[in-house]
C-alpha cells in the first residue's frame, strides 16, 4: 500500500487587497472623473474635523496604479504604519487632492453636523471638473454647484475615491494631533488623537480642557464629565 502523500502546507493568508474592487465600483460609474470625500475626526472630544477629496480620472488610471494601490481600504482598517505607506501612493496616482480642516472652535459655533457637511462639499468643489460625479461617505453634502453628487452608506469600504479621501484625512489629522501633543501636554493627543478613551476622559478630569477640545460636543463622555 503506498504511503499517504504529504500535507501541502497552508499558504499563509496575506493583507486583504481590496483596492481592485473598489476601483472596478468607481470605474462602473461610466464617467471619466471620480471624486470621492470623506472625513477624520468627526467623532472626537478634541482636535479639528478634517475633510479630504480625491480625485481619479480612469482615462489615466492604469493597471500598474492599481496595483500600486491595491490594498486601498477604508482608513480605519489599516494600521498608522500602513497608512503612511498609502498616503504618497495616493498623492501620486491621484489627479487632484484637497483638504480642508475645520477647528474646534468653529465647531462649537456651527455644530458638528453642519460643518462637517460643509466642510466635505468644499474639498468636493476644489477637486471637481466638469463632468465628473462626486461621491461622499454617507451624507449627502448638498448643492454641488451642478456637479453630479451621491452619498454612499459605507463608501469608504466601496469606493475607490472615498476610500483614498479617508487615508489623506486620517493622515493628515493624525500627523496634526502629534504635533499638538507637543504644544498641549497632558492630554496625551499623540497616543489617542482626541478620541474618547478612557486615559483621555482621566486627563480631562485632571486638568481640564485644551484649546483643542470641543466644549459644545454633547458626547457621553462630556455628558458624564458635567463639562
């Protein structure tokens, strides 16, 4: 009886590269330029709302870019490390790139949900050329000056564009946050980048607030510090 053949070892599973999918979405729109915006920031106790817009004319796009940025995914699912790696990949293959940050302060005096708005419809409209369709991560932005516009639930895990706009806000965010660390210590912005973590809320209690947080954003973590 012959002996049994061995065991093929298992190939171990590599980084998901996505970035294919998503640029098969965007390229089905069936227009040449794709723009696509999302935000960093939008939930945090401190710190600026950072949106970015990208975009992509898939008249130039070639397989050797796509490639390039195949594990294009939603910031949030990538390490810092990989994101930085992402950030000049994008900043070279893209057409045009923008970023438009909105302060804690104009924050407090607009409220969150408009200026975050406001602030993705304008990094939409410095990226825009005719005949374009601009795409947002979940919230309709409103009049694109007759740009086509489309909110998608989850965009930045199905576009191409989207997903892109989110690395250059979550990097350009975070490299902020760092340097705030310097200018405000205490608060350890380096370690969380203003979200509400458990050491965050404890430095907030021990100190109170910096310049940086949001006074008028009414989170739990706020709520339970009866700021």
């Amino acid at each position: 009886m012959p002996a049994p053949k061995p065991a093929k070892p298992r190939k171990k599973k590599g980084k998901a590269r996505t970035g294919r999918k998503l640029f098969q979405h965007d390229r089905a729109l069936g227009v040449r330029f794709v723009a696509g915006a999302d935000e960093a920031g939008r939930g945090c106790l401190a710190g600026p709302l950072v949106a970015a817009a990208v975009l992509f004319d898939y008249d130039r796009l070639g397989p050797r870019d796509v490639r390039a940025l195949s594990l294009l995914n939603d910031s949030k699912q990538h390490t810092e490390e990989a994101r930085e790696a992402l950030y000049p990949v994008v900043l070279r293959i893209a057409t045009r790139v923008a970023v438009v940050s909105r302060s804690a302060g104009g924050i407090d005096r607009r409220g969150l949900h408009k200026t975050n708005l406001a602030a993705l419809r304008e990094s939409l409209l410095k990226v825009a050329r005719p005949g374009c369709i601009c795409l947002s991560d979940g919230f309709a932005v409103g009049d694109l000056e007759g740009h086509r516009g489309r909110a998608i639930v989850e965009g930045d895990a199905t576009s191409a564009a989207i997903a892109a706009a989110s690395i250059i806000a979550k990097v350009t965010r975070d490299r902020f946050m760092h340097r705030a660390d310097a200018r405000h210590p205490g608060w350890q912005f380096a370690a969380h980048v203003g979200y509400s973590t458990p050491e965050h809320r404890d430095a907030i209690q021990r100190q109170g607030v910096s310049p940086l947080h949001r006074t008028s954003f009414q989170s739990t973590a706020y709520q339970q510090l009866a700021l």
